[in-house]
C-alpha cells in the first residue's frame, strides 16, 4: 500500500504541474479502443508476501477512451486528457494460492507531453475488482494478501505512445496496481502489481478539433464542507467479528492555484472495534468513550472537473488506543452530484498501512 500510494500521489502531482499553452490541435478520433498485453510480478511488500511469487505475472487491459475536446474549463487545465472505462485481467503466476485477479476501472489518461506523432501520460484509474482465491482458513491459509473476492482496485503508471498512421497508436508503459479491501475482511495487506506493457490503439470517429487556451479554474476563495461517511472493518484473527467505523468530518479549504486548493479541517471517528482491542490489552472501556477519535488535519485539494481528490494528515487530539500513533492519513476521492452535494469515498489510514474504507455524502458551500 505504501509504495502504490507514494506513486499515485506523484502521478497526480506531476499532473497538476502541466502549462497548457495557446495553440489550436487536431485529434484523430473522438473515441479510442486501446488494448495492451502486460507481463510483471507481485511486490513482496512483506516477508510473508515472497512465498506467493512462483510465476511473472501475465495480463491484458482493453479501455474504451474518449478525447476530451476543451467544452470544460478543465479540459484545457489538464492538457486534453483521455478518459473512459477498462477491464484488466491477469494471471497472478500463483494459480494454487492466488488463481485469476480482475477489475473494471474508470480511467483518465494526463498527458505530460503531447506531440504530433508521440504522446506521455500519467495514468490513473479507480474501480472494483475480484480476486479468485481469497485467504481462507481451511484450504488457502497462505495466502495472506487479502480475504475477500471483491476488492477495491487502485491502478497508476506511465504509457507512451506513438502514432504510426492517422487512426492508429502503438503503446508502451509501466503500471502499478493495487488490490485491497480495506480492511473490511482480514487479511489485507494487498496484492501489489508492477507490470511493464505494449499494446494498440485505433481511433474512431471525426477528427476533434482542439483549441488550446489559458482558462479559468478554480476561484481563489473560500469554501466550507461537512461530510459522513460509513464502512466496516475485522480484526485479526480472520473469521471475527465485522465492526462498523463512520466518520463526521468539516473542512475550510481556500484556492492557492486553478487546479489545487489548501485547508484543514477537524475529524470524529467513531470505530467500534476500538473497545475490543482495548480489551485485549487489559484495558475496559466502552460507549463512545471507547469508540470516538477526534483529531485535526491540514489538506490538500486537486480538482478535476466534477471529480476531486484530497489528501490530509492529521493528529489524534482524542483517542484511548495508543498502538495506532498519534498521526492518521486520508486519502479522499469525490464526484460533484449537484453544485452543493457529493458523494465520496476515504481511505484512513496510519503511516501508510490501510485501517479502513468508508463511503458516503456531503455537502459544500
């Protein structure tokens, strides 16, 4: 988690950092059928992670893409990046223990260069995945990467292409991409892939016409959210109980560029399974007394388009359990619903290592 983490942070960075400058371009296509081959390995991110590698890891990723044309402010921010939809497969070189791992993802494509005939972009997708041979007590119990089928899928890389005819695009790149289920089933120290990869593009459609130009992002002013979000997490042994964790969270944040924006803001964290592992150290409390964490964190916000990602530290001003450290991290992703409310997804988590997902609403003004 640690090293997929470092490296979608700065894949993103390197995004925020692209100068758009005045010039009109010609697309080849408005929509784009990519296909590629891949062949890496699992990073044995742990000792108990080695036993796993047997073969290279082999897979396909097919992404149906669309040209982004400058109808948004933040096409032109970003440079024109290529978004849509992908479907990955692989072969984890473990069939006993590990079997078949796949995933739908949305996926965008930043470009960092973007000539006539070659194009580098920073890759970065989001979705849902499914892992065939989960961890489980009594016939997989070496397997000790994740315990459920379905998990959560983190993918970023880099992909350089070429464009050998007007319609058509070979490929090459690097990609990293993570499976976890937050710690919602134990264990879940996550399948971590690095993958090198070619592969195809053909483009269809009319020819997109481009304008690039400098236009207004975001607003240097001042914005207030609250949010509540929801999920669950086991803790070890696997096979116990599920407790619920939720969060009640407030934000100032203030524009500092088009793109980003910095603030902090102040978290309650209600997790359930706080009075168990107090138990366990001889310790007993209950109620909220046990369960509430309020800590305050500094943030950092990219927006892209109706989508934006935060990423916040923190430090614990309130909590009975100690064996976490005082300082926590998020990582929170959100989709504007309407101009006040949105939905979002947050990973907390303490130096680097995944407590758990949450899920759920806010609101901005």
């Amino acid at each position: 988690m640690k090293k997929i983490s470092f490296t979608l942070i700065c894949s993103l960075i390197l995004a925020c950092t692209l100068k758009v400058q005045a010039q009109q371009a010609v697309a080849p296509g408005q929509w784009q059928l990519s296909g590629k081959i891949q062949e890496g390995f699992i990073i044995a991110h742990r000792p108990s992670v080695v036993h796993l590698q047997r073969k290279h890891v082999k897979g396909i990723e097919i992404d149906w893409l669309k040209q982004t044309d400058g109808k948004a402010n933040w096409h032109h921010l970003y440079n024109f990046p290529v978004l849509g939809f992908g479907y990955q497969f692989f072969d984890l070189g473990n069939q006993e223990e590990l079997g078949n791992g796949q995933s739908l993802i949305g996926v965008i494509y930043f470009p960092l260069l973007n000539k006539q005939r070659m194009r580098l972009n920073v890759k970065f997708g989001l979705g849902v995945g499914y892992i065939d041979k989960p961890f489980n007590l009594t016939d997989n119990y070496k397997n000790q990467t994740v315990g459920s089928h379905v998990n959560a899928v983190i993918t970023t890389g880099t992909q350089l292409r070429f464009r050998t005819t007007h319609y058509n695009q070979l490929l090459a790149g690097i990609d990293l991409t993570h499976f976890s289920n937050g710690s919602s089933k134990i264990p879940n120290m996550g399948i971590n892939i690095a993958t090198v990869n070619v592969g195809y593009i053909h483009c269809f459609g009319e020819e997109t016409q481009i304008k690039r130009d400098t236009v207004p992002g975001i607003k240097h002013e001042n914005e207030f959210t609250i949010l509540a979000a929801m999920g669950a997490k086991e803790l070890n042994p696997p096979g116990s109980a599920t407790y619920g964790v939720g969060i009640f969270t407030a934000d100032w944040h203030h524009g500092v560029t088009h793109k980003s924006k910095l603030g902090g803001g102040t978290d309650l964290f209600i997790d359930n399974s706080v009075s168990k592992r107090l138990e366990e150290d001889g310790i007993y409390v209950s109620g909220l007394e046990a369960s509430a964490r309020w800590g305050m964190h500094l943030s950092y916000g990219l927006e892209v388009g109706k989508c934006s990602g935060y990423f916040q530290t923190g430090y614990y001003l309130y909590t009975k359990i100690k064996n976490d450290g005082n300082i926590y991290s998020q990582l929170s992703l959100r989709y504007q619903v309407t101009k006040h409310v949105f939905a979002c997804f947050n990973l907390k988590s303490h130096y680097a290592k995944a407590d758990y997902f949450e899920y759920g609403i806010g609101y901005k003004i």
